[in-house]
C-alpha cells in the first residue's frame, strides 16, 4: 500500500508551538514515523494563514514556510522537496518521503501576481484560492451566501499565471461560482484538495454531483477528507467509503484521491493518525474495491495529476 496525501495543517501546529513539537517525531496526526507507517510517497503540507488574525499575511505564509525548509533539512535521511514528478521518482527510489509545499489562503499573494511567482520559486506548487473569507482572488464556501459570487478579476488572472507555472489550482473552500469560473478558465486539470461528496453530506464545503463530474472531465480529483463535519456519520471509516462509493459511481473512479485534513481537523475515531490509513485500505477492501481501484484511490491518480500539471 503507498499513499499521497494532499493535503495537512501539521507545519501550523509546528509552527505555532515555536519549535517545541518537532514533525520528526510528535503527538499530531502526521510525523515522520507515522509517514513510514503508512508507507507514505508524499504529503503536502499546507501553508495555511488565517486573514483575520494577519495584517500581512505574506509575511505570515513566509515564516511557515521557512519553518517546513527546516524541517526538511532536519529530516533530510527521511523526507526531501519535491516540486514535481521527477523530485517525486527520485525521493522514491531513495526511500524519502516527498513534501510538496502548498499554501491554504490565496490571500497571501495580498493582489500581486509578483507574489505568486515569487512563491513559485521558494517551491510553492499548490494554492488553495480560498479559505473562509473573501478574499483578493474571489469568495468561500464558509457560508451559503457566497455561492453565487465568483472570481475576481484578479482571481482570472491567478488561474492563468499558475497554469502558465505549472502549479496545482486547488478550489477546496471555493465558492460554488468559483469553483464554475475555474473550471471554465483552467487549461489544466484542477484538483478540490480536501472535499467531498455534496449529495452525501450536505455540506456547503463538499462538491456537488455536477462538480465531480467537472472535475473528471478537466482530468482532476477531489481529495477525500477526514473530517467528521463534511463526513457525515460522525466522521466514521465507514461514512469515508459512502463518499467514496458515491463519487465512483458519480464521475468514476479516476476523480478520487485521499486529503486527510490531518493537524487541521478532528479525525475519524478508527484513523487517529496518518499511519493508520490502513485501516481505509481493510475497508475499502470489505465494500468490493479492486486492488487496483484502491491503488488509485490512495495514491494514483493524484500521481496523474502531479504528472500532467507540475513541472
């Protein structure tokens, strides 16, 4: 069993503690042992900035990521960058974990596609547009009343300038005009790093039917995520199946990938921390999944993506 998660909040709890938890070893859902337990290719660590406590937020995704550098470096027999396939086979073939850096909060580019590029270039190979506020680049799915308000002007701009890079566009917590508006303008597949079935849980924070079917026309994948809120059921394996089960059915099998949430959110009560994703794979095996299917699930079809899009 291999897997890639999209998406975690570990280096904020990192972070946050000012370097007294160490993601070497720790009490969080996600550290380097755990990683090897679960047989890990590759995490992305999410740089996420809450807009609401940052007057610069810029300033504030900097320090995050100088953090996850560091703990590269100090973990470098383990764990080692990677900004696309080719960083990602050579990990592999070294026995490394590959980080992929992503940030969560397109309001760190604070309205300067400079910023961006900028990002591009200390490693940045994701950006999630939005998170629960308004923001530069368009509007969230916090609350309902945002669903119909879709991307700036400055927003059009970002999904042009990172297909140009070769960088992940990422509509978890977009708006549903939003999430249209990209999938309209991307020349690139697109992923939702950490969503999941609307018709299952109805949840503004989940994708609709129509979504996921977007979503596998343009060569994209959704991101299962772990918490019990979008989840339904109280966050239960069994409930990570039904929205698995349903999103096959719904726009196939190639547009489901795994996005944890961990350090970001509670976990389901049977996988507490990253290194017991097993317990998804004995499941998923119990509800008649191929080998082959779980394989894409865990981990092949985000490799597709990262493939296509990332250079």
């Amino acid at each position: 069993m291999k897997l890639i998660d999209m998406h975690c909040d570990t280096i904020l709890e990192l972070v946050d503690t000012k370097g007294e938890v160490k993601l070497y070893k720790n009490n969080l859902c996600i550290d380097i042992g755990k990683l090897k337990e679960a047989d890990s290719l590759a995490q992305f660590f999410a740089m996420y900035v809450d807009l609401d406590k940052y007057s610069r937020p810029l300033d504030r995704c900097l320090d995050m990521i100088d953090n996850f550098y560091n703990e590269i470096e100090e973990n470098s027999t383990d764990i080692a960058f990677s900004g696309n396939i080719r960083d990602m086979e050579r990990n592999r073939s070294e026995k490394r974990v590959s980080a992929f850096l992503a940030v969560e909060e397109g309001g760190v580019l604070e309205g300067k596609l400079s910023n961006l590029r900028n990002l591009y270039r200390l490693g940045v190979r994701l950006v999630t547009l939005t998170w629960n506020y308004p923001n530069c680049i368009g509007y969230p799915n916090f609350q309902w009343k945002y669903k119909d308000k879709g991307l700036t002007p400055f927003g059009e701009n970002v999904v042009a300038e990172m297909n140009r890079l070769g960088m992940l566009i990422d509509v978890s917590h977009l708006s549903d005009q939003g999430f249209y508006d990209v999938a309209e303008l991307s020349e690139k597949p697109f992923v939702a790093s950490h969503s999941n079935a609307r018709a299952v849980t109805n949840h503004c924070r989940n994708l609709t039917d129509d979504m996921l079917r977007k979503l596998a026309e343009r060569g994209g994948v959704t991101g299962i995520n772990f918490e019990p809120t979008f989840l339904g059921e109280v966050g239960t394996v069994e409930a990570i199946v039904k929205h698995i089960g349903h999103i096959k059915n719904v726009s196939g099998i190639e547009t489901i990938a795994i996005g944890t949430d961990f350090d970001g959110t509670s976990c389901p009560t049977s996988i507490k921390d990253i290194g017991r994703i097993g317990v998804l794979f004995d499941e998923l095996e119990k509800a008649g999944f191929s080998e082959a299917d779980i394989d894409r699930i865990m981990y092949k079809n985000i490799e597709r993506v990262i493939k296509d899009v990332l250079r």
